[in-house]
C-alpha cells in the first residue's frame, strides 16, 4: 500500500522578470568571484593553484578506488531501502552476478591443478563399476580440496584480483567461489561459457557451479542448523518434522556424487552416532522412506560401508508397524519408538502415491539384507491396487481406505500431488526387478494411454501439451510442477524399450515444463499453473495468486537429466543452466542457504518464505550436477534407478 497523497505542496512560478533577476544575480557572482581572485596576491594565487593541481593529480591516482567507492555508496543505499521493507538478503553468485567491474578488467580465476591419481581405500566394497566411481570420484574430490584451499587464500584477500562486496537488487554479492567468473546471463549480452570454450568445458563449469551452490546451501544448514530437519535461511534457524536430521540424510549420495568428501565424511560420523531412530515421534511413512531410508540405502551402495545398511535396516523395521491394517494398505503414520501406526486424525484414508511410492526402497532393503519381510509387505499393496475397481483407464483416484482396501474420493484423476508416483513407481519397480513383473509395466503402459486419452491438451496460442485433472469429468487446465517428473519418466521407460512413441510425448512435455520456468518474470516456476485454452487469449501460462510459490522442487531439473542423457540434446543442460541461475538470483540467501519463495512474478521482491525444502540438496541440486555431466556413467541408467527422492537404487541383477 502506498501512502496517502499528501496534497500541501508550495508552487514556485517563475516569471519573465523573475527569471531574468535569477540570471543576473548569477552574473553578480560570478563577477564578485574573479575581482576576489585578482585582489590576492601572486604568492596566494600560486598556492591555491598547486593545491588544486595536487589535489587533481591525486584523484586521477586514486580513480578506481574511488569509483569503487561511489558505487558502493550508491548501491548500499538501495539495499538500505530493501532493508527498510524487510527484505532479507538474497545472494545471487551465478555468471548474471559477475560484479561489472570484475567482467570489464578480465579478472581471472586460475584453472584447478591437475589431478594426482589416488589409490582406492581397500576397506570399500561394492560392485565393481562402484568401485570405478569411486576412484573417479576420489580424484575428483582432491582437485575440489585443492580449489577450496585457494578458494581460502582468496576468502583472506590472498587472491590480488578479488574485489569486495557489490550489491544487486539489495543483495550483498561476494567474490566468486570455487568456479571461475562465469559470464552474465544472456539477455545481460554476456558470452556463453559453451561458445567460449566448446561443450565439454562448459559443463564442466556447470558442474562446479552446482557444486558452490550445494556448499552454500551446506554452509547454511552446517551453521544454523545441523543435525535438524530443515533449514530456515532466513531467521537462521531450523524447522523440526519428525527430528530425524531430514536434510543431512538426504544429502548424503549427493554429497558423495558430487565429490565432497569432507562434508560427507562429517555428516557420516553424524550419522553414526547421532541418528537414533527410538525416539517417541510420529513420522510419515511416504516421507520417512522416500528420504531416510532411500537416501540411507542408496548412500550404502554408493559406499559399500555398512553403517548405512544398519540404519537402514533399523529404520525400516521400525517403518512395518504401518502394514498392521485390517486391508494391509499402509497407515500414513508411523511412531519409531513406539512401533504404533495410524492414520490422519480426520479419516482413516491414505494417500494413493504414498503406499505405493515405497516400494522401490523396502524391495531393496529385503534384496540387500536377505530378509523378504519388506518386500513382501510393498509387494502385497502393489498386488491389491492392480486389481482394485475405481480405475479409469489406468488412471487412479487420489485416495484409499486403510480398513475395506478400496479406493476412495472416486472420480478425480491427476498425475500431480497425491497420484504422481504412483505412476513413476509402475515403471521403476518394472525396472529394478529386471523388467519381469508384466503386471507392472501392463499398469504402467494402462495409464499413460489413459494420460493421453483423457488428460493431455495443447494450450494457445503455443500448442504447449500439457497434463490437465479430470474431475467427474470435468477437465481442468491444472498442472502442479510435481507433474514435471512425467517427461522423465516417459523417456526412462522409451530408454527402457517401452515405446519410442513416449519418447516424442516426453519431449513435448519437456518444453512445456521449461516454459513454466520461461514464461514467468522470475524464470522459476511457481507450484501450479493453469493453461490458456482460448485462442487468441493471453499467454500460455496462467499463475492464480494462491499457486505463485516455489519450493525448490526438482521435477523439471530431474526430467532434463533423463532428456539429456537419452538425446544427448544440448538445449537440455541450457535450459538447465538458466533455472539454476535463476534459482541463485531469487532464492539464495547471503549467509547460507536458498529459500523458497511465495511469489515467483515479482522479481523485485519474490518474498521469500524461510525454509530449504531437503529435496533442494537430495534431488535438485544432484540432478542439476548429472545433468551437467558429460559422464553417462556417472550413475548409469542401466544399472540403477532413482527412487523419487533422487536416491539411486541397484537394478537386481538377478532374481
Ligand atoms: C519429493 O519429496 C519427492 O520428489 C516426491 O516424490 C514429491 N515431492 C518432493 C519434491 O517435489
């Protein structure tokens, strides 16, 4: 709201002979100026002119410093005015930050030493392509130790080409760190890294940006609130779920894909000695194990070391409680340290996505321990929805009920929340049990036909295909971001050899969930948008006001990886490199950390919310790094498969 306007102003009028007595006065004085100097005498006169000319010689020395200095005057002054609104820091550092002055004088960061091979430790176990990855990932992690050592020469000012601080848009902007000056964003007129330095160059850099953005995010979380669920930037403070180190535990395979040793190294010991799962705390169940025990599990076949498993195992057993149900479908509500389950307070319902989006992790976990009483609980629900009425063509209802098995709240038909991994586990168990179990991928291939028969248009005026809801059959034009898996999904199961058809489908959807980032002032992509159907009618995207927030989700970053990785199509790490970007403009906070933010159509202020999402560093960040990645066999999609929280699992082998 603005202020009332104030209407008690003073008017000046100038008139002729007004404007004429101004001019003439001017001339008064600049008369009365010269006859003062000609009344002083030679001496006064030379000295007033060496001090100026002394004065001239020392502002022409001191030039850059003290444009420097303007500028930050000037620039502190507007993050003043952010202040003043109450808005927190925001620390954008990808090549669009790139302070002016740094760009104009070239300054450039050295390139990384070259690596010293390294042994392999011999106490790591696991297959033998792991152990390739870890060799590979080992000398990687040296060449980062040694960027970090330079990285602290530069943070103590050792480095003579770093500048301090500027500011954009009210946000404190540091020298870059551990990547070299990237160039601006595009519509800045800045040079593309890829055209600089050819392909394999630019990714590289990619790489190393999604790396100085995981440490920034870990920065955060290490200072304000280690060893919590979730880190609030903003307040630096946490928020508590279920007091499980949510955002640590998630992190762990990322930290380890991406080289950073020391911290994965930190957070294992946190790991073993901190996280007890006997507390008297009531946790989801969907969550609990698409995080803590996919994350646990995954991070034990990336490393082989079994405190993982035993974790793992622990978590898991203490997660079976929630199958004591008259129907054997799942209880949303597990109690660790009390081995009690129970639904929502308000219905005895689960969710559809939850109690069938487990199974990839319980299946392994009975895989990797011997003990079948995971898989055969997961297994059992799989069985009974197969054959459960309520369906439509594939396509399934948001809701089923813990007592009678069947689903409830019939008629409504989504691939977003409460539905999405339902459809995303069909394929992926198919997939992890070396494509075997028919009834899966029969459900599988069901309902995408039912997603095309009854859930995709094309918007106006970009023929954009979208995923819309069907609601008795009404068709709504809703999307949730969360739909953004789908595209990946589609061409893991083309990669797969379910159908070269879903592979055209995940490409056109592809485009449609990039332009949910492009069409909107931010480049990030809010919650939920609606399509325009009318022709001749506005822009593709519609954004209602409860829907404009982003939460740092992944889904759209993950579907890149798989676009690249199967088409090898560069516009996919482009597209990728500007949501990043974007993701440093909008939501990284200064002292640590990215937030997520309520409004994602006002770039002035996106008004941030004050909670990392754990997924930020779980899914999102590790996808933007595969993505960037030249080496497809950096987790190889032959040989593992994500479950939906970015946790790779081992493909069984045999079974
Ligand atoms: C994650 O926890 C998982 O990807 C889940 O499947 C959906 N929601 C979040 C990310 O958006």
């Amino acid at each position: 709201m603005y202020p009332p306007t104030r209407k008690d102003f003073i008017s000046l009028t100038l008139t002729e002979q007004g404007s004429r007595s101004y001019n003439n006065s001017k001339n008064w004085r600049r008369k009365s100026c010269w006859r003062k100097w000609k009344q002083l005498s030679r001496l006064q006169r030379s000295l007033i002119l060496f001090l100026l000319a002394f004065l001239l010689v020392c502002a022409l020395a001191t030039y850059p410093n003290l444009a420097e200095h303007w500028r930050a005057l000037t620039e502190r002054s507007v993050q003043e005015e952010w202040s003043a609104v109450d808005i927190p820091e925001l620390k954008p550092v990808n090549p669009a930050v790139i302070p002016e002055q740094e760009r104009k004088i070239g300054l450039v960061f050295p390139e990384p030493p070259p690596q010293k091979p390294k042994k392999v430790p011999s106490n790591k176990r696991g297959p033998p392509v792991l152990q390739h990855r870890l060799m590979k990932r080992e000398n990687a992690s040296e060449t980062q130790v040694k960027e970090r050592e330079k990285e602290g020469q530069a943070a103590n000012g050792e480095d003579e080409g770093e500048k301090s601080l500027v500011s954009w848009r009210g946000a404190m902007i540091e020298p870059e760190r551990g990547t070299e000056p990237e160039p601006s964003a595009k519509e800045e007129g800045a040079p593309d890294p890829a055209a600089q330095e050819g392909p394999a160059a630019a990714a590289h850099e990619r790489q190393k940006a999604v790396v100085e953005a995981f440490q920034h995010a870990w920065k955060g979380y290490k200072e304000f609130a280690w060893g919590q669920d979730e880190l609030k930037p903003i307040s630096k403070s946490y928020g508590t779920w279920f007091g499980l180190g949510l955002t640590l535990v998630d992190a762990l395979d990322t930290m380890w894909i991406i080289g950073l040793k020391e911290e994965f190294e930190e957070a294992k010991r946190w790991v073993a000695t901190d996280l007890q799962f006997t507390k008297n705390v009531d946790v989801n169940l969907f969550e609990s194990t698409i995080r803590i025990l996919g994350g646990l599990l995954s991070t034990y076949h990336l490393t082989g070391e079994d405190i993982f498993l035993e974790k793992a195992k622990d978590i898991g057993t203490r997660l079976m409680p929630a199958f004591n149900t008259p129907s054997k479908i799942p209880y949303s509500d597990v109690n660790l340290g009390r081995g009690t389950a129970h639904p929502p307070r308000w219905t005895s319902d689960s969710t559809v996505a939850e109690v069938t989006s487990i199974q990839l992790e319980f299946r392994d976990l009975s895989q990797t321990t011997g003990d079948s009483q995971y898989q055969k609980v997961v297994d059992g629900v799989m069985k009974h929805v197969h054959g459960l009425a309520g369906k439509h063509d594939g396509l399934v209802p948001m809701f089923i009920n813990t007592n009678n098995g069947q689903f409830s709240h019939l008629g409504v038909f989504t691939l977003g929340a409460r539905a999405d991994s339902y459809y995303e586990y069909l394929l992926k168990q198919w997939i992890q049990g070396g494509k075997k179990e028919t009834e899966l991928l029969e459900d599988y291939v069901q309902a995408i036909e039912g997603v095309k028969k009854h859930l995709l248009r094309k918007s106006q005026p970009s023929q954009l295909t979208f995923v819309g809801e069907l609601a008795h059959n009404n068709f709504s034009p809703k999307m949730d971001h969360l739909v953004c898996f789908l595209p990946g999904t589609l061409a893991l199961g083309a990669h797969h050899g379910v159908s070269s058809e879903h592979m055209e489908l995940a490409k056109e959807l592809m485009e449609t969930c990039y332009q949910m980032y492009a069409q909107i002032e931010t480049g990030l992509s809010p919650e939920i948008v609606h399509f325009n159907l009318i022709p001749r009618h506005g822009r593709d995207v519609e954004v209602k006001p409860a829907d404009r927030h982003n939460l740092l989700r992944p889904e759209t970053v993950e579907s890149l990886f798989y676009l690249y990785r199967f088409t090898r199509d560069k516009k996919y790490q482009d597209w990728g490199w500007e949501i990043l970007q974007n993701f440093n403009k909008y939501t990284r906070v200064s002292t640590g950390g990215y937030t997520s933010i309520s409004n994602v159509r006002n770039p002035d202020n996106p008004d941030p919310r004050d909670k990392m999402e754990s997924f930020f560093l779980g899914e999102t960040l590790k996808y933007f790094y595969l993505l960037f990645s030249e080496d497809f066999d950096l987790i190889n999609l032959d040989k593992f498969v994500f479950n939906t929280e970015a946790h790779p699992l081992p493909i069984w082998t045999s079974s």
